[in-house]
C-alpha cells in the first residue's frame, strides 16, 4: 500500500503509462481499437497531476483485473497490490474535459455514475465543455439506421464515424446521480448550411419503459421538431419504435389514401421516439446530394429543412 505516498516524477510516470499502453494492448482488447484511447490516456496524463494511485487504477481497469500483475515502474518500489478506482477516465466527456480543458476532441473511455461497466465513446471537447456524441449520420460509412430494437439497444456502427451509442448506454448517461444532462442536435444540409437545436435536459427512461423521451426546454436556430407544432407530432415523452417493435401512436395514421400502423416500419425505416409520426427523425436513410428531396424516409429535421433529408445529423450530450 506503498502507492499512496508514492510522488513519482515525470519520468516515472512515462514509465507506467507505456507499460500500461502495451498492456491494455496485447493482454485483452486485442484491438487496434484501443490504441487512440490509450494515446490519449497518456497525453491526458503526461500533463495533468493525477496521483499513482489513480493511474495504476487505470491500468487494472484495462486488464480487467482488480490485483494485476506489477507493472514496470523503472526505478521505483511502487509494486504493491493496487486498489481499484471509481473511474477509469471520467462519468462522461463533461467530466474529462473538467479535469483537463485541454483534452482533445477523440475516442476516450468512460463510466457514467450507475453503470457497470465502461463505455467507449466519442468526446467532442469544445470551448463550451466536453459534449458525448450519442448519434452521427453523414452517409461517410453507408452504415444502415433501418435496424431492429436489440440493435438500438446495444448501439451500432464505428465510435470514430457513423454510429448510433445504443439506448442502454444513453440511458445511463443521462440518468446519472447529481449530473443534470443537455441535449445538443447539430444539422448540416447540402447547401452548406448549418443549424442546431438544444434542449436543457434530456433524459430517457430504461427499456422496461421503452426508452420514454424526457425534453427540457428549447433553444436553437434549427426549430424545436422533437415537440414540432401539435400534439400528434410531439416527441417529448414518446416511446421509442423500431421495425420490430412498434410503442408509437398510430392506430392508425394515413398518407393519402394509405393506412399504417407503425411509423417505424411502414414510413420511416428509422429506429426513433415516434408519435403519430411526428417531424424529427434523425436516423431515417441518409440521402446522397441531389437525391435528397422528397423521401418519406430520410434524415430530417422538418422545423428546418421540411422536405430535404440532410447531410448530417449530430446528437450530443453535455453535463453539468
Ligand atoms: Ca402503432
């Protein structure tokens, strides 16, 4: 228990993290995956004052082992047993920006209050804070959004590119004890132009209640579609859809002359929170430039673009 008084110099601390980095690398994750994390993870520390005991913690979180083996510490005695940290690298991308401003934009490991194990994500660190991207569709991987209910469960597609982070791990993000989250959707269309729209909280319930979409107020130059302009298009407390699973409010709508149950399986081909339908939906098909007018399925966001699908979509999440 010698590492608790343990003040190690910057080269020692080079000395761990390496160690830690070839670790993680070749002892569990086998990935190359895990590589810029691991880059980063050194970066971060190499320039902030963490102590021993919390870097050591680190790396046993990697091995997945509460007493790893002693890790190379160069010319110190720092080898006994080591204790196991509350967190790997922080709650959420808020929460490691805090610790260190200076963190840079990229894939870092977190561990949102409540879960149990860690979740690999996308940190966008900006001048406002640390937002978590939950939600990326630009058409740059082809990545299909038209997916059954355990795939928006579990999440899809590449944390660096398209993807969606999987409602379980969303859940937990914005479910956190004492970390109040905010919503922030950022669009782009083909013409070049961008837009957003933020909400002050957002919150969704856990699968036993289908994922309940929980809005605070709105703010933005994108227009508030999640509530759009009457009750049947109000997102806000929606339950969540997908092809397989339909808990939206039609019963049932009509286009024209065509009758429909289910908006996420007979319209939109998009896993969202529908109502009857409603004029948000962020993970219809991605439409390439010049295609993208007129789709009943498509990535929309109708207070701004009413019949365009757009060229990008961004959710991302802040706390505070
Ligand atoms: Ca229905």
């Amino acid at each position: 228990m010698a590492l608790r008084s343990y003040s190690p110099s910057v080269e020692n601390y080079r000395s761990v993290l390496i160690t830690c980095a070839c670790l993680t690398t070749w002892t569990v994750f086998r990935c190359s995956a895990i590589l810029p994390t691991c880059v980063e993870l050194i970066r971060q520390l190499l320039h902030t004052p963490h102590s021993m005991k919390y870097m050591l913690g680190v790396c046993s979180q990697y091995t997945q082992n509460p007493t790893p083996n002693p890790i190379s510490l160069g010319s110190t005695q720092a080898t006994d047993k080591v204790e196991e940290t509350q967190t790997p690298f922080g709650y959420d991308c808020s929460n490691i920006w805090i610790r260190n401003p200076k963190s840079t934009t990229g894939i870092y490991t977190i561990k949102p209050t409540g879960a149990n194990s860690t979740i690999q994500v996308f940190c966008e660190m900006n001048d406002d804070g640390g937002w978590t991207l939950i939600q990326k569709h630009d058409g740059q991987d082809n990545l299909p959004f038209d997916r059954s209910w355990y795939d928006y469960k579990q999440g899809f597609g590449n944390i660096s590119g398209e993807h969606w982070l999987g409602l379980d791990n969303i859940y937990l993000l914005t479910n956190q004890e004492k970390r109040i989250s905010e919503l922030r959707v950022s669009l782009g269309d083909f013409a070049g132009s961008e837009a957003f729209a933020g909400y002050s909280t957002f919150n969704i319930d856990p699968e036993s209640k289908f994922y309940k979409l929980s809005l605070g107020n709105y703010s933005g130059n994108a227009g508030d579609a999640f509530r759009g302009q009457c009750s049947a298009t109000n997102q806000d407390g929606s339950l969540f859809s997908t092809k397989d699973k339909d808990n939206d409010n039609c019963d049932a709508c009509r286009v024209g002359d065509m009758a429909f149950r289910s908006c996420s399986n007979d319209q939109f081909k998009s896993g969202w929170w529908f109502n009857s339908c409603g004029i948000a939906d962020l993970n219809g098909q991605w439409r390439t430039n010049g295609e993208h007018i007129g789709w009943a399925s498509a990535v929309s966001w109708k207070t701004w673009r009413t019949l365009e699908s757009l060229k990008f979509s961004k959710m991302s999440v802040r706390h505070n």
